[in-house]
C-alpha cells in the first residue's frame, strides 16, 4: 500500500533552487528530465519507503534522483516525508537532516 507524502517546506524551497539553477545553467530538457525523475523516484518511494540507502539517522533514507541530486526523506508508520534535495557535489558532512 503506497504510502502519503509530505513535502516539507525545505523540500520545496531546495527543489526550487534545483530548478532555478537548471533554469540559468541548461535546457528545458534538463529541466524536464529532473522534474520527471523527481517524480518516478516519489513514487517508488510512496510504493517501497526502504528500498532506497538508509543514512545514519533513523528511518532517514537518500534516493538518488540524478548523478548530481539526492532526495533525503524519513519514513513513518502512516506517511513519507520529503526532507531536502541535496547536490552530490557538495561535502556530505554538511547535510543537514
């Protein structure tokens, strides 16, 4: 059974800074593309919370979206909340979650 999802509001603002930066830097091929990626992965999440690599942190996991976008979110009994979007080129002792 699919699980709901909740978009925090650091989830918003960091996927709209991703499509920001999309929009100044490349195509809207790419833009299409990541938005269409964010939304596959979703929904593989919502199907299977655990199929994607734990982290440290309890029920958090990462799924990656694109080479350079990770999407962090922790899972509850009854719901799936997206936490942040994360650019895989920055330094991963920085994430915040």
């Amino acid at each position: 059974m699919a699980k709901q999802i909740i978009w925090t509001p650091e989830a918003e603002a960091t996927f709209e800074k991703v499509i920001a930066y999309l929009l100044e830097n490349w195509t809207e091929k790419e833009i299409r593309n990541f938005v269409t990626s964010t939304f596959s992965v979703i929904a593989y999440i919502s199907e299977h919370p655990f199929m994607f690599r734990k982290t440290n942190k309890r029920n958090v996991r990462e799924a990656l979206v694109t080479p350079h976008n990770l999407l962090i979110y922790k899972v509850y009994p009854d719901r799936i909340d997206l936490i942040t979007f994360w650019d895989t080129r920055q330094n991963p002792l920085r994430k915040k979650f």
